[in-house]
C-alpha cells in the first residue's frame, strides 16, 4: 500500500486542531515542479539568497538531523520538500517531532533538481520560520548581573562553514547568545545551518548596528568582560588568565582578525601559545580553544556538581 497521497494539496494544514485530538499520521503527498508550495525552495544555488531569507522571514535546513531540530521547535517547520527515496526518513522525522501536520512535499530526483538547482544527494530540504531576533532572549539571559555568563562576539565573519562551525562551538561551552557584526554571514544559511548541526536554532543571536561602539555598550550595559583574541606577542597567553564570571569572547575574521577598532574596546587581548613557525589557527578552531580554557572551569565544576 502506498505511502504517499496521490491528490495534490494545496492549502495550508490546519493548525486549529484541539490539543486532545490524536495527532494525525504524516502523509506524504506528490508534488510536481509547478506546486506553487516549492517557490521558496527554488534557484538555491543563486549566490544572492545567501541572506535573503533574513529580510523575508524564512529559511532553508538541509540535512536529516537539522530538520529534526527545526522539528522539535513547534511552529519552525513549514513544509519539508524530499526525494522519493527520502519519503519514509521524512514520515520519521514529522512522526517523532512536535508539529505532526507539517506537509511533505515528494518527488523525483530530477524534479527536486530542476526546483533548487543541483543535484540533492541528500534527499531532504525543509521550510522553516526565521526566530525573531535573539537579542531579547539575550539580555534575559543577563538580566540576572549575580550569574556567571559567556557570550561570542564575531566581527566580519564571512565564511560559510567557520559561522557553522562558530555556533556549535557556542553549543559545546554552552555559550548564551552569539553578537553578529553587520558584514557576518547569516547563521540560517543552509550551509551554514548544516555546518552547525542545527544549534543555530538553538543560540540566540543579534546583529549590533554600530559595530564596535555598540558591542562596547553591549558590554558595559551586562557588566561584561570584552576579551579579543590576538596573535601578537604582547596579548596575553590564554590559560593565564583566571576566567572573569561575566565573559564575551571577541574574535575576527581568519586573517585580518580583530579590528583594531574593536580591539580599542577589549579589557583583554587573549593568545594561544602556539609553535614558532606557525602564526595563526582557522577562527573556529581558535575560539573553541579559548572558550575551553576560560569556560572549561565552570563547565567541568557544574558536570561534577551533578554528579554528586
């Protein structure tokens, strides 16, 4: 017996469901190139979508484990396009998450091809609803000036898999909130939200619009400590310095770094002993080293409180 609904659906599922019904079994239904419900999914290559989807309120996760995290989020998921071969991975998926009406979408290879624009290996694409911005669930989390705290800063971080790599880094230490310079990529491209394994979702984050003057505010209207990293001989080695309880960790693009600017505003500037002939770490690799040593402390005596 087929799986899959064979009348196209058009409409929008219905949400208003008493909270007592039993939840519906997801039914994928055959979509062909025209279903107007693919417009989002469609031309992904287009290197002018890399932010789009900020302004438009929406975004695009790739991959089976982010799906399950957009899935988790009541009311994130949209919709979900999948391949014929991905249509019971995508039944699973609704099945075991929050929002059991979310439509799948399914079809071919060729057709999921000629919608995004190159060839989906991976089977399984979801709409999901941009989260409104991070910063007031930021400053909750600081409302309370008593509470040890760390936050990330990333000015001008452009790449695509470093500011994935960044807010799983910030999942690891456990990170409160991640503040995004004007010119950083968006955490919610596909990419990016891969990269991350879909803890972009879960870190709340912030765009500052006067870069740096505002980080500076930020900083002193939470009672933080502002440490950049650097790689001059003259920055201090960061397992010497005696984690602050408050702490926002600043770090810069791959190459330029810091900006000397930003770096006008740091209490500290934080190295990494590194060997003579080599002068730099990718910006990920860097920051999780930093945020081991000045979170690792709290991080390890909470685990062993637990413990006991």
């Amino acid at each position: 017996m087929s799986a899959f609904d064979a009348t196209p659906q058009h409409h929008e599922p219905d949400r208003r469901r008493a909270s007592s019904a039993v939840p519906p079994e997801p039914v994928p239904t055959r979509i062909d190139a025209s279903d107007p419900r693919v417009d989002p999914y469609r031309s992904l290559r287009d290197p002018d979508l890399v932010r789009a989807g900020e302004g438009a309120g929406w975004f695009i996760g790739e991959q089976a484990l982010v799906i399950e995290r957009m899935l988790a989020r009541t009311g994130t998921a949209v919709s979900i396009l999948a391949s014929e071969r991905m249509a019971e991975r995508a039944v699973d998926l609704v099945r075991q998450g929050s929002d059991r009406d979310v439509p799948i979408l399914v079809a071919s290879d060729e057709v999921i091809e000629s919608i995004v624009g190159f060839d989906l290996h991976r089977g399984l694409l979801a709409l999901g609803r941009r989260p409104e911005d991070g910063l007031a669930r930021i400053e909750a989390a600081l409302a309370d000036q008593s509470r040890p705290v760390a936050l990330l800063a990333c000015e001008e971080i452009r790449n695509i898999d470093n500011i994935g790599l960044l807010f799983r880094n910030a999942a690891a230490f456990a990170v409160e909130g991640v503040l995004l310079s004007p010119g950083c990529h968006d955490p919610l491209y596909r990419k990016s939200l891969r990269v991350s394994i879909g803890h972009a979702l879960d870190i709340p984050f912030a765009r500052i619009a006067e870069w740096p003057q505002g980080l500076a505010q930020f900083r002193d209207r939470h009672r933080l400590t502002l440490i950049g990293t650097a790689t001059e001989t003259n920055a201090t080695a960061v397992h010497q310095i005696d984690p602050p309880d408050r702490l926002l960790l600043l770090v810069g693009s791959e190459f330029p770094g810091v900006t000397a600017a930003a770096r006008s505003h740091c209490d500290r500037l934080a190295r990494i002993p590194m060997a003579p002939e080599v002068d730099s770490l990718n910006v990920a690799v860097a920051a999780a080293a930093c945020l081991a040593q000045l979170c690792g402390p709290r991080l390890e005596a909470s685990r062993q409180g637990r413990g006991k």
